[in-house]
C-alpha cells in the first residue's frame, strides 16, 4: 500500500480532476469511493502523479481553482499527466 492510499480514508469519496484517459479508461469527475481505481496500475506506476489529482469531493473547488492557475502544484501534475499518459 502506497502512502497516498494510506492517507485515503476507507469511505472518502475521491474525484479526478485530470485529463481523460483514452480509451475510457478514466474520465474526468469520476468519482471513487475507498481509495484509488486498482485498474489503473499500470498508469499509476508510469505517471505517480496521476494519483495527486484525485482529491476529496469537498475540496473540489478550491483544487479546480489552483488547477487553473499555472505554476501550481495541481496544475504540473495535470501537465505531466498529458505530457505521459495517452489522452
């Protein structure tokens, strides 16, 4: 168990606010409960920062905000994703 997915609560509900992932694999505002989505794997080990953009549904709005805003954390993390992964 990695440490993001120790901090995760069991029941916390979690939304992505990355880039879709071709081939329906992850949409944006997918909702989990429980921790991060055990399909995805594979793109959590050739991109680990696809896990920082799943963030509890109650800071949603402020995540989407520092999203927006370049040179943010969230906003690198969004960047390196499309820059990785197949979108």
């Amino acid at each position: 168990m990695t440490t993001t997915e120790q901090q995760i609560s069991k029941c916390e509900k979690l939304i992505y606010i990355g880039p879709g992932l071709s081939r329906g694999r992850l949409n944006r505002y997918s909702i989990y409960i429980g921790g991060l989505p055990i399909h995805l794997e594979g793109e959590f080990s050739q991109c680990p920062k696809l896990a920082k953009l799943f963030v509890p549904i109650s800071k949603l709005s402020e995540a989407e905000k520092e999203l927006e805003k370049q040179g943010t954390p969230l906003h690198k993390y969004y960047t390196e994703v499309l820059n990785k992964l197949e979108v």
